[in-house]
C-alpha cells in the first residue's frame, strides 16, 4: 500500500471522517475523495505527504479550518475544499505553497481577509474564493497573481476600491497545463481569463486596465459601487462574451454598437443603454418585471447622493463614508418592505 500513488475514491459513500490511514501513504501523488459525505475535519497529518500534488476533498461536509500542516504538502498544485462546511482563516502561512495552481475554497464558511502573502504564490491560475464570508479591502495584491485565468471572489463581503489592474499587460495568454498528464490531474483551465467579483461592496470607477487583458472573456462586477461612464475602450475586448455591470451606478451611455457581448446593464438608474434605432434610453424605462428592483436601487442611489460618496475623496475617508452610508443604507431597506409597496 505504501506505493500507492493515487487514492481516487470520489462519488462514492463513504460516511465518517477522512481515515488517518491515509495519511500514511507517504507515496501518495494525489488525493481524490470528493463528492461523498465525509464529516469531520481535515487530518492535521495530511501534511505528511510531501509528495501530494492534488487535494480534491469537495464536495463532502467536512468541517473545521484548513490545518496549517497542510504546508507540508510543499508540492501541491491543486488544492479543492469547495462545496464543504469549512470555516476559519486562510492563513497567512499558506503562501508555502508556492506551486499552487488551483486554489478552490468556494461555497464554505471561511472568513476573514485575504492574506496579503498570497500575493506571492505567483503560480495562481484558478482562484474561487466565491459564496464565503471573507472581508477585508480586496486591493492590488491580489494583481500579483499575474496567472490567473479564473478569478472569483463573488459572494462575499469585500469592500474597498476595485483593483485597478494598471500593471497587467503582461498577463500570460497560454495555459501551463499540469506536468503529470498521465495522472489525470489535469484540471479544466479555461484558455479565456474570467473574472467575477460580483455581489461585495466595491467601489470606485470601472478600471482601465481590465480592458487591456486581451483574453478576458466573462466580466462580472455586478451588485457593487461601480460608478463613473462606461469606459470606450468596451469596444476593444474583443473577447469579450459575458459582460455584467448590472445593479451599480454607472453614468453615461451605452451605444449600440458597443455591446457584441451579451451585457447586462440594468439597476444603474443613470445610465442609458441605446437599442439599435430607438436612440437612448433610460434604464428605469425598461420591463415592468425590472423596475421594482431599479427603483429599490434608484431609492439607494438617492441615499448615496446625500452622502459623500461621489466626491473624490482620499481613500481612507472615502472607505469610511462609504461603510456608513451602506449601513444607512441597510437599516433602511429592511424597514422598506417591498411586497407591501
Ligand atoms: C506526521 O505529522 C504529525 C503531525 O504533524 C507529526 O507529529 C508526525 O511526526 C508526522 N509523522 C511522520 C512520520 O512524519
Ligand atoms: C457547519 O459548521 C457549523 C460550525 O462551524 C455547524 O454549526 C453546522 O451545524 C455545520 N453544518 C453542517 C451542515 O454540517
Ligand atoms: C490591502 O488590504 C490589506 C487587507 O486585506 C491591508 O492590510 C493593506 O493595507 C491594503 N493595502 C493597500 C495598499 O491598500
Ligand atoms: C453575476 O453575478 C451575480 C451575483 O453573484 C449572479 O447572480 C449573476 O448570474 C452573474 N451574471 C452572469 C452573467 O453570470
Ligand atoms: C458607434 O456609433 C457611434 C455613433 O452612434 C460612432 O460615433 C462610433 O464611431 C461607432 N463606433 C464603432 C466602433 O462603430
């Protein structure tokens, strides 16, 4: 047993917690137990296999933080939690695993911030961070996964200025696919780049350097703060398929020979979206079945009008303000009850 290379017991029943016998497998390149209903927590000896390059527990319902021996596993390069009960911090240690490609944590319990060391595991490429409880400012060092090819941090409660992705031209076009082929390890890395940090607090202008990354195919900032026009350079992503700006406050027009993509635009009550020969038309003046939704967001926009927001502020101030008029915000809207309007 000791050779063992691969442990590929996925889609099965298995019930219990992950037995520590496996942990004795110091062979074991790659670790597959997803998709059956393992509780409990992560084995703290998992750091013990030093050679395991793929962890793929998703999909059970372990619980408890990740162990930080986890580190152990110095030559991991996929590392699968999602779709789990776990919680805790991402430790600000885990940046030892710097061969990681795929890191997916999605749809668990984990929160606090992004540890600004990860901005040194370069190797990057497939980040889902999505449906948790993290927090913090997302801010430029995640830009240091100059990698990635997915990124989703949708689903959480991050606040702060969307990156700007100023220094990203240099964003590799071609994927690395994992070395060891014959392992089967290889995980489905899209060729196109997507990015969704939608449903979070951000806000600031539509960053210029997002236009620049040439492979982005999926654009998703919905349900943010994103304000300011609509950039023209939307014209020059010609990759682009799926574009969602819906539920901001983006400003200015959007020309009709602009949109190749499929874009969602709605719930930005001060932007006008032109219809091919039927000119400009405001948002607020679209479907009746849309309209209960804009003028919810029409009533935030006022809110956010008294405030202080669309002044340009220094960023610390503008965090704050920010923060206080979305609790206003809140407290409002739960005292706004929408069926009985
Ligand atoms: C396995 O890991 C545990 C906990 O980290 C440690 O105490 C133990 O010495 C390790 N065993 C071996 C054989 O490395
Ligand atoms: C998930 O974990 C929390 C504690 O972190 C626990 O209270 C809850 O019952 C767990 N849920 C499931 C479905 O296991
Ligand atoms: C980036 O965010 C982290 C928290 O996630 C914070 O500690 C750090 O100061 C921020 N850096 C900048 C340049 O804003
Ligand atoms: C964008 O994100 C929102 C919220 O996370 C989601 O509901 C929506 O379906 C996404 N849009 C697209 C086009 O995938
Ligand atoms: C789109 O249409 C506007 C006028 O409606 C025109 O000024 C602009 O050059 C057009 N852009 C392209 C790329 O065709």
């Amino acid at each position: 047993m000791l050779g063992l290379v691969l442990l590929d017991l996925l889609y099965n029943l298995f019930v219990g917690g992950i037995p520590l016998e496996i942990t004795e497998l110091k062979g074991l390149q790659g670790l597959f137990l997803s998709n059956n209903m393992l509780t409990g927590e992560i084995p703290v000896r998992i750091g013990n296999l030093t050679y395991l390059q793929v962890i793929d527990l998703s999909g059970n319902g372990l619980s408890g933080s990740i162990p930080l021996n986890i580190v152990g596993c110095f030559q991991l390069l996929e590392l699968k939690l999602n779709n789990n009960n776990l919680s805790g911090a991402i430790q600000p240690e885990f940046d030892a695993l710097d061969s990681l490609k795929v890191l997916d944590i999605s749809n668990n319990m984990f929160s606090g911030e992004i540890p600004l060391t990860l901005a040194g595991c370069k190797s990057l490429e497939v980040v889902d961070m999505s449906f948790n409880n993290l927090a913090g400012e997302v801010n430029e060092s995640i830009l240091k996964w100059s990698n990635i090819r997915f990124l989703s941090l949708a689903r959480n409660n991050f606040n702060g200025i969307i990156p700007s992705w100023k220094n990203c031209d240099e964003i590799v076009v071609f994927v690395n696919v994992l070395k060891n082929k014959d392992l089967g390890f290889n995980y489905k890395l899209l060729s196109s780049i997507r990015i969704d940090l939608s449903d979070n607090s951000l806000y600031g202008e539509m960053p210029d350097g997002l236009f620049r990354l040439q492979g982005l195919e999926y654009l998703n900032l919905s349900h943010n703060y994103v304000m300011g026009q609509i950039l023209k350079s939307l014209e020059s992503l010609w990759n682009l398929k799926t574009l969602d700006l819906s539920y901001n406050f983006l400003t200015g027009k959007i020309l009709a020979n602009m949109s190749r993509f499929s874009g969602d635009f709605s719930g930005n009550p001060e932007l006008c979206v032109e219809f091919s020969g039927e000119g400009c038309r405001g948002l607020r003046a679209l479907g009746s079945d849309t309209l209960k939704k804009v003028d919810l967001h029409y009533i935030r926009a006022l809110e956010m009008l008294t405030g202080i927001v669309f002044q340009r502020l220094p960023l610390i101030s503008a965090v704050k303000h920010q923060l206080r008029i979305r609790t206003i915000y809140e407290s409002n809207l739960m005292e706004y009850d929408v069926d009985k309007h």
